[in-house]
C-alpha cells in the first residue's frame, strides 16, 4: 500500500495538476512565491521553480508516508518546513485542502 500511495502522489501530472489547481483557486497564494507571481497559469509547468516546488512538495508527503510509523523520523523535516513557511508569513490554514 505504501508504494502504491508514494507512486499516485510522486506522479508529476497529478501533483503539477494539484498545485495548477490551488493557484487557480486561490490566486493569493501564488502571489506569495517571488518566482512564480507573474507566471501566467497555463504556463506554470513549464517553470523550474514551480516543478521544484512540486518536487519539494512530494518529497516531503512520501517521506512522512514512508516514516508513518517512525516519528522520529517524519517530526525534524516537519519542523523544519514549518519554520521556512512561518519566516515567509504562510498561515496554517493555507494548508487545509478541501
């Protein structure tokens, strides 16, 4: 099971679709990515920035999926993903998926 959901969440389509799909909603948080502001959005795939992120992003869902039963492992990266998105002033609810 495990392989499996890292394979549906690693695949480039679905999570490029995704954050494509949470700027389109919600064009404030675009705002907030210096590199990525003034990308039109049909235009996002094509910009390293935004696939690095994406990447970043997927990185960091696998390996807390992976570690699910190792917090030790999972809880450091976490934490520091949480102190690099509190120093650019992103809120927690901004992480809610709906």
């Amino acid at each position: 099971v495990t392989r499996l959901a890292i394979n549906a969440i690693y695949s480039k389509s679905n999570s490029s679709f995704s954050f494509s799909s949470l700027f389109k909603e919600h064009p404030e948080y675009q705002s907030q990515f210096p590199k990525l502001k003034d990308i039109p959005y049909d235009k996002l795939d094509a910009n390293k920035s935004f696939t690095h992120h994406v990447n970043a992003v997927v990185l960091a869902i696998a390996n807390s999926v992976v570690n699910l039963k190792n917090p030790n492992a999972v809880l450091p990266e976490l934490e520091k993903l949480g102190t690099s998105h509190q120093r650019r002033n992103i809120r927690p609810e901004q992480f809610e998926v709906s």
